[in-house]
C-alpha cells in the first residue's frame, strides 16, 4: 500500500516540476485535386498536388527538417514547381532555396516554428503512365525522427473517347422526307392503275 502511494506522489511531482507535456510538431502528407479536396485516385493525364504539412503544437522550435522519398515506376510532368507556404496558406513562395530535390526525393529545410505555426509544403504533378505510387516523409527537428506519414496514389488509364464523324449533316425534324415517299407511293400506284385502263 505505501509503496503504490509513494508511486502515485512521485508521478504527482513530477507533473508539478515539468508542468504541462507539450505535444510535438507533426507531419501530415496528402494529395489533392485541382478544387484542393483530398484524393486518392487520379487518372492518367490529370493534375494533382502533393501536400506535406508540418503543424508545431507545441512549443517553439527549430533546425525543423522534412525528408521525402517516393517509390513507384511512374513518370510526372509539371513536378518541379514547389511552393511553401509559413503562415498556413496565406502567403507562398515558389521553388524556394528551402527545398533541395534529390534522385528519390527531396529535402525541406523548414527551419524555426513557432508553438501554432503551420509550414506547408506543396508541388503540382500530371502522371503520364498508370500504376501505384507510395511517398513517404520523414519530419526531423536536429538529428531526431519525431513523426512520419506515407501516402497512397493510384493513376488509372485515362477513359477512351470515340471521335465524331467530321461534317456530318443531321437529318431534318420537318415532314419533308414523308412528303417525298407519299409522292412516290401516289406515282406508283398512278401508274398502275393507269396501265390497267390501257388494257
């Protein structure tokens, strides 16, 4: 009984020495379409964006570093634009120096957060072949791993579509071509009883 009551002080002072645990910044990865709406599919030909969000609930913090790698045998077009935003979207910048790409991957130096501050990290990209790709990303702050995420994405064919006949004329909506055969079918039948008097 005294040894579980020492235990409970123990934890109890511990909590009054450090105060509050803060929780600490995270990573979140994702993809998005053109209307910014989470995605998990996209078809051959159509643009989305990849978008790494580091949030610091937490205290301040630095040397804040994000790791990206991707694993697929899929070709993009359009992939070499990044944009960053530090504020939470307001304001971005386009291909900053804070991004270095790499063989199968890249690196954001993201730098100092403050406790609430949000760094977005985003990049456009059109897949010209179908398949399944996998992205991973590693958030660091100095030499320590404190979160990651991995993200899916996969790329189907784009849908066949069947060309229209070149300068086709719709047939009218008059009564005209009933006219014709009426006509005919009068001469016709003219005829033969007009064949049949001659006899």
């Amino acid at each position: 009984m005294k040894k579980g009551l020492k235990g409970v002080m123990f934890l109890f002072s511990a909590l009054l020495i450090c105060g509050n645990v803060s929780a600490a910044a995270n990573i979140d990865l994702y993809y998005t379409d053109t209307h910014n709406h989470p995605v998990d599919e996209v078809q051959v030909g159509e643009t989305i964006a990849s978008n790494i969000v580091v949030q610091n609930d937490g205290n301040s913090v630095t040397n804040v570093v994000v790791e990206q790698s991707y694993h697929n045998n899929n070709q993009w077009i359009n992939d070499d634009n990044y944009y960053t935003s530090l504020d939470g979207g307001n304001a971005w910048a386009q291909n900053p120096s804070s991004v270095t790409t790499r063989s199968d991957g890249f690196t954001w130096q993201v730098g100092s957060l403050l406790a609430q501050q949000k760094a977005i990290l985003r990049w456009p990209g059109t897949p010209v072949t179908q398949g399944y790709e996998v992205m991973n990303v590693q958030l660091y702050l100095g030499q320590l791993m404190v979160d990651s995420d991995t993200a899916n994405i996969t790329i189907t064919s784009a849908p066949i579509t069947v060309g229209t006949a070149a300068k086709t004329v719709g047939m009218q909506e008059t009564g005209s071509p009933l006219n014709y055969l009426f006509l005919a079918l009068a001469l016709i039948f003219g005829g033969l009883i007009f064949s049949k008097d001659m006899d």
